[in-house]
C-alpha cells in the first residue's frame, strides 16, 4: 500500500465529509421546510451571517430536514470510510459513490464537485504501483518531494478550514461585513488557492515519497 498516498486521500475524504455535516447541520436549523427547488441554501434567513453565507447545495429530497439528516449520515459515513476503508480493494469506487450521494442529499457543490477529484482520482493509486509518476518525477527531485507533502498537506487543511469559516460567518480580521465581495474573494483564495492547490501539490510530493518507499530509499 501506498501509505504517503492513501493518507492525503483519507485527508481529503474527512474534508469531504465535514462538508456533509456543515451543510446539514445548517439545514436541520432550518427544520420541516419544503425546498421547494433542487438547488438550495443550506443556512436559512435565521442563521445567515453575511450577504453571501449561504452554503449553496443541492437536494433531490424536497424537505430542509430530511436533507440535513441524509447530508450529517452521508458525511459521517464519508470519514469513516475515509479513514478507515478507501484502501480496501473496491474502495475508491466506494468513496465515488458516497460522493455522488452527498452531492444528491444537499451536501454542497464546491466540496463534491471540485474538492472530490483529488480524492478520487488519487484512490485508485493507492494500492497500485506509480510507474508513470516514476517516468515523470525525476529521480534527483524526488527526495526533496518526498519531504513536502506533510507541509503542503498541512497547509491546505488549514487553509480550507479557514475558507469554510469565512464562507459561514463572513469574518475577515480587518475587513468590513459590508465589503462583502472582497471577503468572497479572500474566501475562494484559501480555498482554492490555499486549499485545492496545496491538496494538488501535497499529491504529486506523496507519490514521490512512496516511489522513494517503493526503492527502498525512504
């Protein structure tokens, strides 16, 4: 097993999976409501904080509450699989699966649709060899990779964290409520900037790392 590997794709699954929650522990706030659209906002006009906190989603259960119970289990589900499972044999197919269902059950967009990629494209590496990466990545780089991908894998997790906060409350240090799209802009930039980028580089120093493994030179 590729233990470098399957460690920053148990990492992105939990993100995944704190995702579900998020969103449904939003919509159960919002109680026994009809949707009454596909696409929602998982936190309602009582607990929004700042023009763009809404925690956009989308459902194919038309009932704020089911959604937000379906959203928490699907989530939870997500970590356990995630930490416990996704090297198994079918687990990448299984971590798929349970993706598609947090998309269907009002768990987010971004996460499902933009964060999950990393995820799922890097399971299906878990248990097999990285001779293309191993033609790539240059040997004489690869041992200072090796050494990166806690950092970046680190960094990214903050900066997600950190995204996910602002997107709830709106709060930037510095930074009027008010000005709401430049907080929208530093949002995107730790998530995607910080986060998705330092997931995608955390990737690429990970397979080096379990190359320098696979060669006994770790």
């Amino acid at each position: 097993m590729n233990r470098a590997t399957k460690t920053i794709v148990s990492t992105i699954g939990i993100i995944l999976g704190l995702s579900g929650l998020d969103h449904g522990i939003f919509e159960i706030l919002q109680g026994n409501l009809r949707t009454n659209d596909l696409f929602i906002q998982a936190i309602g006009p009582a607990q929004k904080m700042w023009a763009y906190g809404t925690e956009d989603a989308f459902t194919i259960i038309p009932n704020f509450l089911i959604t937000g119970i379906l959203a928490v289990m699907v989530g939870v589900a997500l970590i356990v699989w995630s930490v416990g499972y996704v090297q198994q044999k079918r687990g990448a197919w299984v971590l798929f699966l349970l993706n598609i269902l947090l998309f269907l059950f009002g768990g987010g967009v971004a996460a499902p649709v933009v964060i999950y990629p990393l995820a799922g494209v890097t399971a299906s590496r878990i248990n097999h060899s990285l001779n293309w990466w191993r033609k790539v990545l240059p040997e004489k780089v690869r041992p200072a990779l090796a050494k990166v991908w806690p950092y970046t894998l680190t960094i990214g997790i903050i900066s997600l964290l950190i995204g996910l906060s602002i997107a709830i409350t709106g709060f930037v240090p510095g930074v009027d409520i008010k000005d709401s799209e430049r907080i929208l802009g530093i949002c995107w930039s730790f998530v995607f900037g910080g986060g998705w980028g330092m997931f995608l580089i955390s990737i690429v120093c990970g397979f080096a790392d379990d190359i320098q493994r696979m060669e006994g030179k770790a």
